[in-house]
C-alpha cells in the first residue's frame, strides 16, 4: 500500500480508533480516491491534513466503505434457489414447526431482508402450511438500519419486484410504497459489526442457530484474513440443517476457507 495512504489509515486509528485496515486495499484506494476528488485535493498530504482536524470527514469516508446500495430479489439465482431448493427443504425437515430463524448480514437498507419475508410469506400461502419465522437483518449503518425500520421506498426501488408482489405486500401512497406491517413484524434489525472479535452473533439473536444466512456482496469488499473470520462467524452461527447463502462471484471465497457443501451448482448455496 502506498506509504501516504497508509498514514491515513494509522492516523485514523491511533486518534480515532477506527480500523479501515480490514478493507481491500483495492476497494480500500478507490475509496479514499473519490472522497479527494470530491474535495478537489490533488494528494494525500492534503488529505492527510484534512482527516487531522476533522473527524467528520473520517466518519464520512467510514460510511463510504460501508456499502449501503441494496436492491429487493437483487440476486435473482440466489432467491430462485432459495424458493425452489431451500425453503422445501427446510420445511420438509421442520417436523416440531419450531420457528424458522434467519439472518441477513449486512442488510443495509433493508431490501434483502424484507425479499425473504415476502418469499416466505408467498409459500405459506402456496402450500397451505402455516410456520413461524422470524428474520434478522444486521448492518454497521445506522442510517441504513434507520431507512430499512421504515419500509417506505420509491417507485425506482420497487421496480425488480413482482407485479403480484407490489400488489400484495405493498400499500401505494402517492409516490411510495409502504412494506404491508404484517411482514415487518417478522423482522428485527439491528446494528452489529462482523468483524467484532468479541460477539459470534449479534446480542439480539440470542443463541444464533441460523437455518438460513444470506451474506451477499460483502466478502469481497474485505482481505482475505478478513473474509475468513467472517466466514468462520456465520458457519458457526447455522443451525445444524441450516444453509448460508452468497453471491456466485463470492462461491470461490466461501470455498477456499470452509469445508462445506455446494448443493447448488447456479447459486452459492451451502451445508455442513
């Protein structure tokens, strides 16, 4: 890494004592790069001035590493397998209808969260059983979190989902789409940081024991020291038939760390 980029980062973390050094030093440059642009500074001495005596800006190139873009079924071979292969499976097995528990890790504004709700929802329907579940949604944002609590979005953010989606589990009120109350009631979220060495799950999940975790777009934002405590993290949090599910272009980086089973060939769909 650059020796004036890495001052940026030790500066941050001896007076601010935010650590940036788990993000990949790709992501980590391009970041830093756009936040100079953005105040026309033309080197990192500038900058370095710049976070020095003012801690706002490190907070806001913090919240820049975080990525907060999400989008409802944003992973279509993700959610495909999740109905078709998941849920079946899960169900199938669920022989004491003992609450269904998932978590969806880095949730940000909270469409992913609430795409499972609604799947969930859409197939008790479909097969006539009736199950208890309930859904986790975890960000280091709390802007993000705060935005995701509301469940109002714009006509721009609803347009991947389903017309008989929309129509369903949605209420429209002038130019916003309100999520349906009976679907928020099965989701908690909350404000946890992966990379907390102390915490195997977030406090709130109790005991963990996940049958579901959805960890998309996220591993590869990190180093790959960093990716496999992650990974390690959310392995330890499933259930004992429980399923983690990530990105296709993050099928490689689950694999190299862990020893489980890719059950399903399009997706990122793994077992114990």
């Amino acid at each position: 890494m650059d020796n004036s980029a890495n001052q940026i980062l030790q500066l941050i973390l001896q007076k601010y004592h935010m650590n940036l050094l788990a993000y990949d030093e790709d992501y980590l440059m391009k970041t830093i790069h756009k936040r100079m642009a953005f105040l026309q500074y033309k080197s990192f001495d500038e900058y370095l001035l710049e976070i020095t005596y003012n801690q706002g800006e490190v907070h806001t190139l913090s919240d820049a590493l975080n990525i907060n873009y999400s989008q409802f079924f944003r992973e279509q071979q993700g959610f495909f397998a999740l109905e078709q292969v998941v849920m079946p499976s899960l169900f199938s097995q669920n022989k004491n209808n003992r609450e269904i528990r998932i978590w969806s890790v880095g949730c940000s504004t909270g469409q992913e969260a609430y795409s499972v709700a609604i799947l969930l929802h859409h197939y008790s329907v479909l097969t006539g059983k009736k199950f208890r579940y309930r859904i986790f949604a975890s960000d280091i944002s709390i802007s993000s979190l705060e935005y995701a609590k509301r469940g109002i979005y714009n006509e721009h953010e609803v347009e991947s989902i389903r017309y008989e989606f929309i129509k369903k589990y949605f209420v429209k009120i002038e130019n916003t789409y309100h999520i349906l109350q009976e679907i928020k009631d099965h989701i908690t979220f909350l404000e946890y940081d992966l990379l907390d060495t102390k915490t195997r799950i977030p406090t709130e999940s109790i005991y963990g024991e996940f049958d579901i975790v959805l960890c998309n777009n996220i591993l590869y934002y990190y180093r790959d020291e960093f990716q496999k405590i992650i990974i390690n993290k959310l392995v330890k949090s499933l259930s004992p038939i429980g399923f983690l599910i990530t990105t296709k272009s993050e099928k490689m980086i689950v694999s190299k760390n862990v020893e489980l089973k890719n059950i399903n060939v399009e997706s990122s769909v793994f077992r114990k």
